[in-house]
C-alpha cells in the first residue's frame, strides 16, 4: 500500500511532466513557425494564412515580443471565452457536444466530491479499525489514504449506513444530471438540424440490397422501384459504384510522387550525385537504379492504369453495387423513406439515411449485404480474442506494481528499489505507463475491425471501436488491475470463485486498488492530456516535412496535420474516468479530486484544441449522445453492484437488500431517458421535414432540387478528376459553404501574429487586443 | 424413482381417462340436444340453425339412428380432411397457424425420435453402470427407465460423444424446421393480408398523446397536425372517447335484466308465489323485495342512467382522450404514418397501426400515456413476487412425489402407501394434478395483469399474458419440479451453490425427474387435451342455460359458450413441451414417444375444435409467430447449456467446450431469423401498399372510402345505441362479411344432422355424404 508520501511524489512527478509540456506548449505557440502545427484550423478554415513578409527575417520564424511571454498562460481564459454557439459555428456541433462530456464530468463529480469530502471522510476518519489491525496479528500495513476509505470503519458498524444513503444521493444526482444534460443535447441536436442549412443527406437514403433483375440494370431498376412505391417524391438517383481498385492506384500514385518530389528536391541541392533506389522490399532489397528515372517510369504506368481502370469501372456491370444513393424531392419523402420497410421481403431494399457524403466510408458501400452478417460475427470472435489473450501481458506487467513481489523474485534489485525515490517512481509511474504503452496500438486495430464489419460512415466507425475499445479498457484496465493485483497480493484465493461471488471480490478489492488508479489518472489524465496540447509528434513530423519537402504553399498545406478528435479513443478514455469516479465515491472519495483535476484540465485543453488545431472530418449532429450516455448509466450500475458486493462483506446484512433497489431504479431511468430522448438522435420527424420544406419552398421557389443533388454522391475519386482542372475554385466553393464566424472579418484584416498581440491565441477577440493595449 | 410398472400403471390411468372422455365426446356429440355445445362456430357463421321440427320430439333430443354410433370416431378424419386454406376461410389465419406450432411439434420430434430410439436409446442401454451402482455400497435403486437414460453410461466412457453428436444433429435439424416454418408462416401471413379484402385497419392509424393545446379541442388540433404534415393522405379522423363508465353501467343493466328474465320465468312457472330477492351483497342480505318489481326499477333506473351518460360522454371535454384513429385516403399514407416519427418530442404524437376494430381492447384506449411506465414497472414487479411466492406451494406439493418422504412424515400412511396401486397413482397421478390445480387460476391474474399495463388490442393483451404464463410455467413447473425434487432427496446440498454449477445442478438432476415429467405430460397433455374435446364445463352450463332462462333463439345463441383458442393459456403450454421434449431428447430419449402422443392428439383435438366450437374474436394474421418461434429457440439453448452441465459431471472434459459452440450458433441463427423473417410481422412494406392502392383504384374508381372508414373506429357502446333498431339487419351485414366457404351452399340445403350421415362431423364434404351411402 502506498502512502500518502508515495502519492505525494506520483503526483509531483507527473505534475511536473505536465508543466513542462504546458510551459513547453505556451513557449512553442507563439513562435511564427510553429503556427500551422498549433493553429491549423485557421488554416483550414481560410482566416490565416503564412504569415506575411513583412517585418524582419527573423520575426518570422521566432517571436521577439518580450510581453507576449509574460502572458503565457493567456491561451486559457482565450479557449473558455468562446461562447458555445460561435463554437457550434466554428467547429460543429460534434465538438461542442464532445466538449460537454468533460462538462458533464464536471457537473456530476463537484457536488459529488463535496458531499463525500463533507459527509464520507470524516464518518471513515473517526474510526481506528486500520490502527487496531495493524497492531494484532496480522500485522497489516496500512496507509493514511486508506484511512480515509471505507476500510477504516469498523465490521458491522452502524456506520455503514452513512455510505448506503450516500450511494442513493450519488446516484439521483447523477441521474438527474443526465436527464438534463440528455434533454439539453436532444434539444441542440433538433436545434441544429433545423437551423441547419440544405444539406444533401437530408433528403437522400442510402439503398442497398436492390435484388438483381435478369433485365434491368441495377440503376433501372433503382428507378423504377422508387418511381412505383415512391412516385409524388422520387427525384434523382446515384448508384454506388466499386472503385477500390482505383482508388487504390490513385492512393499509390500519390506516393510515388512523394518519392518523386524527394529525389528531385534530393537531387537539386546535390547537383553531383543521381539519387539512387532500390526496388525490392521497403526500398531495402532489389536492384539499385536511379530513383528519378525510376519513379518517373513508375508514375506513367499507373497514369495509365488509371485511366483504364476509371474507364472499366464505369462501363464494367460487375463494378456497380446493388446499391444507390436516392434523392427525394422533398426531406418528407426521404424522411418517410428512411424509416420505412419497402419490400415484402425484409432483406431486400434496405433503406436507411445516407450519411453526410464527406461522412460516407466509401471501401464499405462495395460490401455485399449477405456477407455483413458474417463479417460482424468474426469481428465479435477476434474481438473476443483480443479482449481475452491481452489480459496475458497486462497481468504480467500489473505484477511490476508490487514492489514485494519485484523484490522477491529478483532480490539483486532490492538495494535499488528500496530507495525511496525509486520505490515511489516504480509504485507511482510504471504500472500506468505500462499499461498506457500496450494501449497505443489499440485503436489502430479496433478501428480496422470496424472497418472490416462493413459501417457505411467514419462517424459509425468510430462510434463502433470506441465501444469495443471501452469495453477492453473496461477489462483490461480495470478489472485485471483490480482482479489480478489482488489474485497475486491475496495468494490466489479469489480466483476460482463462483461468478455470484464476484461482486464481493472486486468490492473488495476496489478500496485496496485506489493507489494504483490514482496514480493512472495522474499519469494517462493529467501528464496525457498535457502532452495532447504540445502536440509532439504533428510538432517534429511538420517541421521535417515543411525542410525536407514542402515546396509550394499547396504542399505546406498538406504538411499540416491538424488531426481530429478522435472520439473512438477520446471517448472511451473519459468513460473510464466517469466508471472510477463513480466506483470510488462511496469506497475511496479522496480519489475523485484527482478525476475533478482531470477534468477540468481536459476540458481546457480540447476546448483550445478544437478551436485552434482539429479538423472537423465529419458532423453527426451528436449522434454518439445515446452512446455516451448509456455508457455512464452503465458505470452507475455496474458502481451500485460493486458497492453492494463489498456491503455483504462488512457485516451489514440488512444493506445490499436496501442496494439492489438503485440497480433496478437505474435501469428503469435509462429505459425512460431512452424512450424519451433516443429517438432525437435516430429518427427524423416529419414534422421537422415537413417545416422544413414549406419554407424553403416559400423562400426559394424555383429552387432547382435536382441541379443540387445531382452530384452530392458521387465517389471522391470521380470529383478529383471533375475537379483536377479547378481546384481552387472547387476549395473556394467548399469554404464558402462553411458557415462565416463573427470574427471572419476582423481577423482577415488582423496580421496574425500582430505585433501588438505578441501571438496571443487567434481566438482572442479583436476588442481583447485593444484592451491589452490599453 | 419409479419402474417401468410404475409408468404402466399411470400411462393405463390416463389412457383410460383420456378414453372415456373421447368416447362420452363421440356419444354426446351425436345428440341433437348439444349440437350447439359441440358445433357452436357453425351456428355463429350461420351455416347451421337449431335441429329442424321434423322428425319426431324425440328425435329432436337423442340421436337413435345406431349406424351413427358405430362410426363414432368419425370426428378424427373429419376433422383433418378440411384443406389448410379452407381452414383459413372458415377459422381465420391466427387459428390455422396455432394449429402449425402443433405440427411443428411433430416435425421436430418425429425425426428426433426416430434417432434417438436408433441410436441412443442402444448404446444407454448396452452398459452396466446402474446395475454395478446398485450392488455396490451406495446400495442406490434405479428403473429400467434409467437404464435407457444417460445415467447408464459409465463415467468418462467416450460413449458420451455419441450424446455430443447427437446434440449436434438436434440442433441442426429443429433449427431446420423452425426456419422452414417461419418462412412458410411469414408468406402465408403475407399472402393472407395481400389477399384480404378491404379492412379499416389497413388505412388507419392510431395516434396517441396528442399534445394538449388551450385554443384548440383535441379534434381540430388531430385534423389541422394530419392535414400540414400528411396533406395529400390524410382523410378523417375519430377521436377515443373514455366510455368505460357507460360500457360498466350498460354491462350493470344487461345483468339485470338477466335477473329479471329468470325471476318472470319462475314466476311464470309458479303462478302463486312471487319470487323474492334480497337487496344486499350477492342477495344474501338486506331487505327482501319482490324480485319482478325491484328488478324492473333497478333496470328502469340504469336505463336512465346510461342515457344521461351517453350525453355526458359525447359533451364533456374531460371523456375525450389525447388520442384518435386518424384514417388516411390510401394504405400507403397510413403505413407511412405508422412507421414514422411524427414530431420533434417523440413522446408526443406516437403512430402505430391502429388494430383490427375487433381487436381493440376499448377500456385501455382512455389510459394517459404518461402512466403506461408506471404501469409496466408495477405490473413487472407484481409478476415477480407471484413467480417467486407461488414457488412455495408448489414445492410443498412437489415433496409429496416422492413417496419415501411421505413414509417418512406420515409413517402411519406406510401400509396403505406401500400398496402397489396407491404407490402408482400417488407417484403418478398426485404430482401432476396438483401442479395442475395450481395453474388453473393463474391465466386470469395474467390477463387482468396485461390489462392493467394497459396494452391496446385483446391480440396484445394475450401475447403479453402467454409470454408471462411462460416465464411462470418455466419457473414453477420446470426448475421448481427438477430443484425442489432434487433438492429434497439430495439433502439440500445443491441449493447453496453458485450460479456458475447451476447448469451442473439442473444438469444432472434432469435424467432423475423424467418419470416426473412422463406423468406430468400423461394427465396434463393426454387427459387435459382428451377433457378439452367433450367441452364439460360448457356443456353443463348450456343445458343449465338452456333450461331455466332460454326463451328465444337468441337467447339460446346467448347460451352458447363457443369458447376461443386461448392463446395465452395454451401456447405457453404447448413451449412447455417444446421445452422438455428438447431437454430430455439427448438425455433420456425414451421420454420422447409421450411428447410426441400429445402433439399428435393435440393437433387432432384442436383442429376438432377450431373448425367446429371456437369463436374467433379476433385476426392477428398470426402476429404471435416471432413469440412461438423465440420460445423454442430459447428451449433449445437452455437444452444445451444443461446438458453441457450434465456432461461437465460425466468424465469428459472436452465435450462442454465442444457443445458451447451450439448455443452460440443457435444464437446466430436466432438473430439471422429475426432479422430476415421478423420485420414481416412488424411492419407493412411500402411495396404492398402501394400495390393495393394502386388494384383498388383500378377496379373501384369511384370508392367512397371516407363513407367506408368514417364509422369503422366508433366504440362499440355508440354502435350498439345505433344499432338498437335494426341489429338483424346489422348481424347480416356482419355474416356476409366473412368470406362464405365452399360448402356453404351445400351445408344450407342439408338439414343438420341428416338421417344418412348420422351426425358425422359438419365438415364432412357433401360427397362424403353420399360416400357413405353407397
């Protein structure tokens, strides 16, 4: 058991690497050069451009401005300051609600953390069952933080009932918490959707399944089929075509000419020497020839290729999809389509919303339907199988957290280890490194499975891995931490235990493991969330670009990285924190200052770093809400079941009787939230499309429906090459789609970074830089 | 453990009884005096009318014609003569598929048994472990039974994996069989509502919650919602009226007048006394009066009443419900509202197919939705303590079974017990019929239960009801009957156990109860279905009717109690033989032949039934398939967890790994099932809208739809107030409604039972007729 010295050094350790990355961050920031790897959403959006010539040389590259140090810090208040709607503007609505989860965690665990602090901690203080232990026979060691926990009350203590009734405040607050929070993004969803300009997917349906006609083609058949059922509201059609192969080509050319662009830049600042390559394996086997020469060559033959295989593709009925995407006259039709059967036969017309065609995954429309079944139960059984032989390492290094048992089996080390510096680094910081190194990978493969399951948008994608990847972190993380430390600090004795037992053995090793997830959180929150916003890697991968290739402004462009949220490993890393919080209220509260720190911190740095840094890859209007949400009610339950385990254990017979009352209470709360607020976030009223419709037949009547939709669905591939000649004007066109912010204007006109200023965030708004002039 | 004797003795019990109501059935049923207890349905359809007055009075009464005695098991061919899509006409589709699952029955287990007979059944037999077991010093009795079971194969003999295989081969082929009738049932359902005729549920919708609005009455605010966001569909709408106060006083009336009726005719009968009556609580208290006058001022007074009522009901804004049948002008329009989301708040404005006005369960339609919730959890928890109490007398009962513990409790009985025929009937008859007598109460509380939750059709209501009574059948009979027994006569060792052995417990507990089970199917399958046939409870009660009240021929169609199917009493019973047929197929296979007697004498007797008695009051076109069907599916899971379990126990490690495969692919096949077969009960495809609509506008241009639904949703209260005068009229209307049968034509010239056919069955064709003559 850890100290209250050891957390002590932990948390100065890891408060440490988190300054330094903050400080590192605030100094880097406001260097000139550093401005597409901190501000690229600016970039992105048109409102910044490289920073102009004038001024010296060396201002462009680095910041003289003494006084814009002094405000290091200035970038907080600047991410806050932007109010909520102008942030829906900016980057989607998908951000802000992402935003509201850390506000959520805020809103649930304050109060929370009050209450246990007020109420629990002095009612564990006051006892001395540790102490009296300590001194018998069994010649426990204890700690301080355990004397704050659930541990320190006596066996059969009326006391006890201190905690249950807690356990029903925490719960009702945290319900009522979630209601509101459902009920206000249920409300910003409508809200958004309906203030929402024309979009192509609300009045298109993806179609798949068409069932094959011996005399139809397949977009005949489209045709015809929505001309009979559908025939006031059918208006035009786009039918999937299979361009992997070519997009795949397309994909390898394009690094072939990065090669390319290598050797001649290689090659141009050493006049002397031909550039040489080697054609095998990675460029590390085969025959040396000379790289220019060699990619040149390589670049026509798929020039080639390509244009043949775009010809193929689409005259090739093999290459067409039984599947279309359908556009509507009106978002009436295509919402009633949406959410209706077509066919007699279930399997056959499937309709659905098609996703916002920058949202569209399209290697997956190619799937055929038939194979999807197959498909998601394999990715179930890799799962499955991933879930269960990564418990294998994990365990092994969790063994590591034990200093007894490092001492034990290598005794060499015991003279090192036993230094307390080191005890305390290895007890407070290897184990949540471990474990956060096994979990980078992670990700990766999750979201190919998804892929390989056959989801038809990135944002169903991600919402799909997340879930599997709350679901690892959930066994991996949390239970073989609490159950394998336990199995090897209790001899094995819980191991084989019968699974009605369960309960009890995590309850009870819930208050013994608080150190460890304490020092997790310090480690994967706050030094990680820190490290998010110096952004290290985009950092040395731009500058490396922007010396080795980058040419032209275009080619800086691409250099950029901005990344994007990331909710398929956001999300489920919050809902960890959400599941300790919870599980530890009762058990250990001095463990939820460290998830408020947590929190807060995080709330902080995405807020800066979706203002400034992340690309918005799709919008889906919060459509992962009902996930977030069922995911925290789960944490509620699987909390309240724990808690009532460890109460069998503690000698109040008459409290897990009183307990089980707040499962069955949760799980008719999450069946009310959903039948109230789910459907928001799925279906499309009628009414809405209805309203919808008038006005805009009202306000455009000669609107031309089909002019618009014509060309929303077709493959990318087919748009670059419409689009190869006018480019430009093409990103011009999307920019202008974009909904213009307040401060557009004035930041056209502002050089950024002003010399007045001194690079304070471009989130500072124009009438903050007059004030710190003033 | 009883003896093949034992099982003799009880099967000749229950064969005798099963016989002696068959053959009074074949006796009574030949009298003219109860045709209308044996062939109620026929008089319903108007295809048959009381016993002409030709003939002599005694004729009229008592069938004297002996060649008619002679073919007294006529009934069986007759009643499987009638072709399956006759059957439909004259039953409906709900009836000629609930006699599918008893043929489905058959499919499964004939095949099942065969093999199992083949093949298991010779390699339990060839061991010797029982015989071993008994003579060693476990000094353990065992049954020839058991010798067939799997209990006789040694520990860890590789004999058990012919039980693995043949596990396998079940699973494969009832899998088999329930796919090939689910697709047959959802094409008969889908033929069955493509070729109905024109039904106002096809064109309406029910709408609920309408939002209370201050300037608008719940009408205009249906008809101003349905004509901005359904324009072009919407035709008429008919608000729900809470008129439960007027259905209960129009019911309190019609009950006194039956009073009234009974008190005259006694009167009638005996001129010189006025009958009394007391006025209090079931006119056993109170003041006593003379029954005509009191009576006829009681119904004078309701009479009255339910004027005042009817004008209050139409007036009061506070008996108008949130809540309309909207009809649109196509079927398209209404699946389309149907199957949508109308409006932002998806707790408002809720759309659902509107049930056959039959089928509506009028009372539950005046529920605020608001309190549905509630309703469910407290209907939900009141289930579970009636599931978990009722196990109490059940298990009290069930220890009677064993006859050692009733020497043991009441030695004084040992003498009369130890009889070979007492010992038989108390281990065979006792168990089952006390079980029996326990269930007989519990499909009314079910039912008021589903009531009270407030479902809106009586089709519903008893999908509810049959789903609740077989969790309790599952609970009481099942587990109750394999643990309680086993738990008693293995010292209650197994009840402490966790609830990963419980598959282990039941497991190895399911061999030793099959003699249970073989009783329990002989009294509660054979006589029970055997009883069903001769109708005894009707038959009594209609001559009781008949006697003291009929004066007319209506009344004596009042008297007729024509019964329905029950579905929710006899499904679950039937999944509760699904269910051990399933469990005891691989186990104790000699278990099988019983099964199958019943499904075989169950077809027979309810196909009997349905063509001749049941009235049918409602068409679901065989809604509650995906329920039969997940039953069996459910069955054949928990079949291969136990005997997973059991095998756990029997020396082969190997075999529960390979068995787990099976409920996971079972599984697989229920979700491929669900998802390719299910949506065709659910909901309407567009396609098939679309195609009526477009056949009806063809063939009647001119349809007057609106005429045809404006009066289709009137509660029937208003109905009958319209109907008073002219209801002969009205009942005509209703016959020519239903589809008229081929032998319509025939049935109407031959008088009923004719001199030459001597009373066989009604659906004998007519060439049968003269078939028998030559």
């Amino acid at each position: 058991m850890a100290t209250f010295g050891d957390i002590g050094v932990a948390a100065a350790f890891n408060i440490f690497g988190a300054l330094i990355f903050l400080i590192a961050f605030a100094f880097l920031r406001l260097q000139p050069f550093n401005d597409r790897v901190y501000f690229p959403k600016w970039y992105l959006k048109g409102l910044r451009s490289s920073p102009s010539h004038s001024g010296t040389f060396v201002n462009k590259f680095v910041n003289l401005d003494w006084r814009s140090y002094i405000r290091f810090l200035n970038w907080i208040p600047d991410a806050l300051k932007m109010p909520e709607p102008e942030l829906i503007d900016h980057a989607g609505l998908d951000s802000a609600v992402y935003l509201r989860i850390y506000l959520l965690g805020l809103k649930i665990f304050v109060p929370i953390t009050l209450l246990a602090w007020a109420i629990i901690v002095p009612v564990n203080w006051t006892n001395k069952t540790l102490a009296q232990l300590s001194q018998g026979d069994a010649g426990l060691t204890y700690s301080s933080i355990d004397k704050l926990s659930i541990s320190n009350v006596p066996f059969g203590s009326p006391r006890f009932w201190t905690h249950v009734v807690m356990a029903y405040v925490f719960t009702f607050w945290t319900c009522y918490a979630l209601t509101k929070e459902y009920e206000k993004i249920a409300v910003m969803r409508l809200h958004f959707l309906a203030s929402e300009k024309r979009r192509p997917d609300q009045f298109t349906v993806l179609v798949r399944n068409v069932p094959p006609d011996p005399d139809e083609s397949v977009t005949e058949c489209v045709e015809h089929f929505f001309l009979v059922n559908h025939p006031d509201h059918y208006l035009t059609h786009q039918v999937v075509i299979n361009a992997n192969k070519l997009a795949q080509l397309v994909e390898e050319k394009k690094k072939k000419q990065n090669w390319l662009d290598y050797y001649q830049l290689k090659y141009s600042r050493n006049r002397g020497k031909r550039p040489m390559a080697k054609t095998g394996f990675l460029g590390l086997s085969g025959d040396k020839v000379d790289g220019i020469d060699y990619q040149t060559a390589e670049i026509e033959r798929l020039t080639k290729e390509i244009a043949e295989e775009r010809k193929r593709v689409k005259t090739d009925p093999k290459c067409i999809m039984p599947a279309a995407f359908v556009s509507f006259k009106t978002r009436w039709g295509a919402a009633v389509c949406a959410q209706t059967q077509q066919s007699r036969n279930p399997t056959v017309w499937l309709t659905e919303w098609a996703a916002e065609p920058r949202d569209v995954f399209w290697a997956n429309l190619a799937i055929p339907y038939v194979s999807i079944t197959i498909r998601k139960l394999m990715a179930a059984v890799a799962f499955f199988f991933l879930t269960f032989f990564f418990m294998i390492p994990v365990s092994a290094v969790q063994s590591l957290a034990n200093i007894e048992s490092i001492e034990k089996r290598l005794p060499f080390l015991t003279s090192i280890v036993e230094q307390p510096f080191i005890k305390a680094f290895v007890q407070g910081v290897l184990p949540g490194l471990a474990l956060k190194i096994f979990l980078i990978v992670l990700p990766t493969i999750l979201m190919m499975m998804s892929k390989f399951e056959g989801f038809l948008s990135i944002s169903a994608l991600e919402r799909r891995a997340a879930f599997r990847y709350y679901l690892f972190n959930f066994v991996n993380v949390f239970l073989v931490s609490i159950i394998a430390g336990s199995a090897l600090s209790q001899l094995d004795t819980f191991i084989k235990q019968s699974p009605k037992e369960i309960p009890e053995t995590i309850g009870v090793a819930i208050p013994m493991k608080a150190t460890f997830f304490i020092t997790y959180v310090m480690v994967d929150g706050w030094a990680g969330v820190a490290g998010e916003i110096l952004r290290l890697k985009p950092l040395i991968f731009f500058h490396l670009k922007n010396f080795f290739l980058v040419k032209t402004e275009k080619d800086r462009e691409e250099a950029m990285d901005p990344g994007s949220i990331g909710f398929n490993t956001g999300e489920p890393q919050i809902q960890l924190y959400f599941l300790l919080g919870l599980v530890y209220a009762v058990v250990t509260p001095v463990f939820l200052p460290f998830i408020l720190v947590f929190f807060a911190l995080a709330y902080m740095v995405f807020r800066h770093q979706i203002i400034n840094v992340y690309n918005q890859e799709y919008e889906s209007a919060a459509a992962f809400w009902p996930d977030v949400h069922g995911r925290i009610v789960y944490a509620l339950i699987f909390s309240q079941i724990i808690l009532m385990g460890l109460m069998g254990t503690k000698g109040i017979y008459e409290a897990p009787p009183v307990l089980i009352v707040l499962p069955v209470l949760t799980i008719c709360f999450h069946l009310y939230c959903k039948g109230r607020y789910q459907p928001a976030f799925v279906r499309y009223p009628l009414q809405e499309a209805m309203m919808k419709d008038t006005l805009e037949r009202t306000r455009e009547p000669n609107l031309n429906v089909k002019g618009y939709l014509q060309q929303a669905y077709i493959h990318p591939i087919f748009k670059d090459e419409e689009d190869d000649e006018d480019e430009g004007f093409n990103m011009k066109l999307h920019d202008s789609a974009t909904v213009p912010t307040k401060r557009q204007q004035s930041r056209k006109t502002t050089p950024v970074p002003s010399k007045f200023s001194g690079g304070s965030s471009p989130a500072l708004p124009e009438h903050d830089h007059e004030g710190s002039l003033s």
